[in-house]
C-alpha cells in the first residue's frame, strides 16, 4: 500500500518512522511517514528531493512499493530522481522527462540484475517544478490532491483485470487469469511495474502521467498528517506495509493545500 508521501530511508526494524521538513522558498513542507504494519519484512521505499534547477525550486517524492522482495523497489528509490534530473528535457518537456526516466530505470534494472527472481515494484511520484504539478504511477500506488477541501485522485490502478490493460497483455501473447485475484499470468496482481523481468513483455512500465480528505484537511502539519493516515490504514486492517508523504502547498495559507 503506498499512498504518495515522501521519505528519506526504511523502517527495518519493525518500527514506524517519520519526519518532515520544508522547501527553501517556504512554498510548500511535506511529512511522511512509513511501518512496515502486520508484515515480517518491509518492501516499501520512500524517496523525497529538494533541488534547484535553472534557479527553481524542484520537488521531486515518490512511493516504491515491491513485491516479491524489495531489490526493485529500493533500487527505483535509489536511481529514479537522479536520471530524472540529469534528463536533458527536465525543465523544458517535463513529461518527456519521466516517461524516459521510468523506462531508462527500469532498463538498467533489467540489464544489471542476472538473477531470474520474480520481484518488480510499484511508483508514485510527485514532481514540482514552479507552479506546475506532474504526478505520475506505474501500478497501484495512489496520488490524491486535496483542493479547495476536495479529494481529487490524480492517479489510476494498473490491473491486469481492466479492459485497455488485459487487451494490452492479450495482444502482446500474454494472458490474465484468477488466482485469487486478477494476475499477469496467473501471477502478478498489477499489469504495469519496475522489474518482473520474466513477465516483461506484459508487464510495461509506461506511467501514466498528469499535470496539474477530509482526514487531513485541518492538521497544518504534514507529518502528523501522513502518520494520521498511517494510523487510519492499520487500524482498518490493511496487511501491507503502509507508507504515506503528505507535501502541503504553503502559498495559500487559508485553504487546503494538500497532495
């Protein structure tokens, strides 16, 4: 489960953890925070950034959540913002930009791992770059805004079971079947992912990318905002491991400003 907050390392040890901080031009802070929940071991990864590219404040957040191990999930967090940031297109096609940095992380991935271990992970990222706002996911990590008091999702599930993505599979020669769920092969239970190199040629790694809660709305810090919803999923007895950044958008003080 990785709804999109931001975080700098891992609970390994079984605790919770969590944190925050605030950018430089005091236009936006974030919180995060992250548990492993009732799981033995944690596959969650959470990665946030603060740079100045051209003389602008970047903020870059993201959610990795793997399956079958978390090799895929950590390597995203540790290499994704920096192809995105050296990408030639970062300030003046930032949508291009992401596009070739999931898939340029994801092909190196594949090339420098030799194993054939079945472990991909999920993506939820956020990017700010001035005033403009690119989420983009691969899989089933969630991006909400929060604005004028209202949640918007500006995020959409990868799953094998959705008309577009089960004829994406069906015509690449793969197939979707249930095996307690809807599965890639009567395996994974997203159609889109890092790694899963043996289901690859289904399982594309193309995020979806868009520009642009009444839980949260009246806590004016983010960190206790994300622990907030941290709390919310254990106590509703989710079995994954929960991670959750909050970034909240300080030009406006008097509204919600949350994503």
């Amino acid at each position: 489960m990785g709804y999109l907050s931001n975080v700098i390392g891992n609970p390994t040890d079984g605790s919770p953890v969590s944190g925050g901080g605030r950018s430089q031009n005091d236009k936006f802070s974030y919180g995060y925070a992250s548990s492993p929940g009732k799981r033995a071991s944690m596959e969650d990864f959470y990665e946030t950034k603060i740079d100045c590219v051209d003389g602008q404040i970047i903020g870059l957040f993201g959610v990795f959540d793997g399956h079958g191990g978390a090799k895929v999930a950590e390597y995203v967090k540790e290499n994704l913002f920096s192809h995105l940031l050296r990408h030639p297109k970062f300030m003046s096609d930032t949508k291009v930009a992401i596009d070739d940095a999931y898939k340029s992380t994801d092909s190196e991935f594949l090339e420098s791992d030799s194993s054939q271990n079945q472990c991909g992970s999920t993506a939820s990222t956020a990017v700010l770059v001035g005033d403009r706002l690119f989420v983009a996911n691969v899989g089933d990590s969630r991006a909400i805004i929060c604005r004028g008091g209202n949640a918007i999702a500006v995020s959409k599930d990868h799953k094998p079971d959705q008309t577009d993505e089960r004829q994406r599979i069906e015509d690449a020669g793969g197939f979707v079947m249930w095996a307690g769920t809807w599965r890639v092969g009567g395996v994974l239970a997203v159609s889109r992912a890092f790694g899963d190199k043996l289901l690859k040629q289904y399982v594309v790694v193309d995020p979806e990318i868009r520009e642009a809660v009444a839980m949260t709305r009246s806590i004016q810090d983010p960190e206790e905002a994300a622990k907030k919803l941290l709390q919310e999923a254990y106590k509703r007895e989710s079995s994954d491991n929960i991670t959750c950044v909050v970034v909240r958008f300080l030009h406006g003080q008097g509204s919600s400003g949350y994503a």
